[in-house]
C-alpha cells in the first residue's frame, strides 16, 4: 500500500506524517497479529505505536483504541467481559470528542458548525464536496456517508486537474475497485470477523 504514488509522497515528506505513518503500521500489523492469539508481546506493539502517535498528534489515542476495543467485545464470548467494555468504549468516544474539541478550541455545538463551514469553504480540487449546513447532531449521521466515501475514493480519474491529483485518483481507483471486489466476494459472516470489524472501525 506504501507504494502507491500518494503513499510515497506523504512518507517522504520530512514532518509529522512519515511518523504517523510509521505508528500506524505497527499499530495495525500488531492488531491483526493480536486478534489472532492474543500474544502479550502483540499487545506491547500496540501500546508502543499508539504511544509513537499519540506523541505525535493526541487524539490518536482514542482513535487506535476505541475500533481494537470494538473488535475485542465483538471477538469475546464472556457477558461479564463485555459489560466492563461497553462503558469504556463510551468513555473513550467522549475523550475524543473533547480532545477534538479542544485543539480546535470548539466550545459548543455551534462552535463547531462554525468550524465545519469554513473548512468546507475553504476546500479545493476534486477531493472536495459541498457540505450542508450541519445545524444539528442528527446532520452529521446524514452527511456521514457521503463524507466518507469522498474522503475514501475522491478524487476520481475525472477529477484530476493536476499531476498530484492525478496521482491520487489513480490510487483512488485502484482502491474502489479493490474495494468492489471484496464486496461481491466476501459473504456476510466473514464481515463479523474481529479483524474486518477492526479494520472497518479504525478506517
């Protein structure tokens, strides 16, 4: 995946994003590796790559932490285990939210809607995408897809204006057709997988 034009670009870049890049690395090779057999020295590859990132940008934490968890409940069949998972999980979302919330010195709801629309008007190219306006909690479930599948497979081929673009278009491309064809052949069950609920939650 590294390899690709995009990849290569912000991997060389001398700044934040090689070392996060680094730190996500570890961190999902040591996902994958201790959702398999739940080995201690997995899990210390864990708490190191989330630490790397975590110095790096803070709420990283919640971010590694919450979708690894979300796989764990899914992955454990103890009902004693998943009732002491379930509050932290909600625990960890809320830590996120007011890590973001802070950093980007959000003090309310409105704060942040004010935020939202001078990003979004401040976005060039094709990766971009009009936003509504999100004048409640209930918007930002609707514009969710959306923002996803934009931030996922954006820009396309069409899209492309520049080489740059045009780099990530292709690995755009190649991404959803990777993408499509995990979808038809792939059944249900092999969805409910801890590391493909893990994978789902952290992307």
């Amino acid at each position: 995946m590294m390899l690709a034009p995009t990849g290569i670009f912000w991997s060389a870049l001398l700044g934040k994003d090689p070392v996060c890049l680094f730190a996500t690395g570890l961190y999902a090779y040591g996902c994958f590796a201790w959702l398999k057999d739940f080995k201690p020295r997995h899990a210390a590859l864990i708490v190191v790559a989330a630490a790397i990132a975590g110095s790096v940008r803070n709420y990283f934490l919640p971010i590694m932490g919450v979708p690894l968890a979300i796989a764990f409940l899914f992955q454990t069949r103890r009902p004693i285990v998943r009732l002491l998972m379930l509050p932290a999980i909600c625990f960890a979302v809320l830590i996120s939210f007011a890590q973001f919330g802070q950093r980007m010195n959000l003090t309310s709801f409105d704060a942040f809607v004010t935020y939202q629309s001078n990003v979004a008007g401040g976005w060039k190219g094709g990766s971009s995408f009009a936003l509504p306006l999100i004048s409640s909690p209930i918007m930002l479930v609707v514009v969710a897809p959306l923002a996803i599948l934009t931030a996922l497979f954006r820009p396309t081929l069409l899209e492309a204006h520049n080489l740059f673009s045009l780099a990530a278009a292709l690995d755009n491309t190649i991404l959803f057709i990777l993408f499509v064809y995990a979808v038809k052949r792939s059944r249900f069950r092999e969805w409910l997988q801890p590391e493909v609920i893990w994978m789902s939650s952290f992307v």
